[in-house]
C-alpha cells in the first residue's frame, strides 16, 4: 500500500474512532460502565386516552439518592406505550427519577398508507420540566403491574 493510501486508511480509522465514542457516550463517561438495567415499560395517558406520540425521560433525581449521570428515554407509541432505553440498551438502572413528558417527535410507528401522522395533543407544559412535572418514579428490582403507567392532566 502507498504512503497516501495508509494514511488515507488512518484518517477513516481515526473518524471511526470518533463516531463510535461519540455515539457510544450517551451521558455517560468512557471510564464508567453502565450499571445493571432494569425493564421500565407502561403506558402514558392523557385525561385517560392514550397520548399516541411523544417521550418519556427519565432524569436522575439526586434529591433521592440517585447520582447517575445517564437520562433513560424512551418513544411514546400510539397505543400510549413506551419502554425506555439508557445509552442505546434497553432498561434503566435502580432507582428515582423526576420524569418528563414531551408532547414532540416522530411516531414510533409510522402510519399505514394514505392515514394521516399522529397529531400530539396540547397538555400542560409543567410536563416537560423535570422540576415542575411533579411526576416522580422508583425503578426498582420487581415492579407492581403499572408502576410505570403515567397519567396527565390536560
């Protein structure tokens, strides 16, 4: 191989590199694993009916012990379900967590054909803030049924 084409095959190595420590931090340090996660799925429901598009974030509330430097997310489906994922696996790790509820984004499922995009339905923005949502949820070993199930008010 010529002087040009090693250092061609260094530079695409070297991006690579960079691509794969930036997608594989995820708020998380290079020298920290990621702790042991925990299945997190349920239901998000808005004055009752399912709210068919949006997230759910999971932020670490170290008011209750929980220093965790990751924020487990996940997409609303449009039955209202979600499962959450920490640094591209799926789960979250133990613990408590102020949650948010952001009403954006793009379906999990695309619609069928012909049918219309889901249309996120306007709720209260105090949802959307870790300090005003008022939602807050312990991860933990085993969960009640419907532990994770989140219901906002218009």
């Amino acid at each position: 191989m010529s002087v040009p084409g090693v250092r061609m095959r260094l530079v695409q190595l070297l991006a690579l590199a960079a691509v794969l420590a930036v997608a594989g931090g995820c708020n998380q340090s290079a020298s920290t694993p990621l702790p042991k996660l925990r299945t997190v799925a349920g239901y998000v429901k808005l004055g009752g009916a399912p709210l068919p598009i949006g997230t759910v974030t999971f932020h670490p509330d170290p008011a209750k012990g929980n220093n965790l430097t990751v924020t487990p997310y996940g997409v609303i489906a449009q039955d209202g379900s979600y499962k959450l994922t920490t640094g591209g696996e799926d789960g979250a790790p133990l613990g408590w967590y102020k949650v948010t509820v952001a009403p954006s984004g793009m379906p999990k499922e695309m619609p069928a054909r012909g049918e219309p995009m889901p249309k996120a339905p306007t709720f209260n923005a105090k949802y959307q803030k870790p300090n005003s949502s008022g939602i807050s949820i312990e991860v933990v070993e085993a969960p009640k049924p419907g532990a994770y199930d989140i219901d906002l008010s218009k």
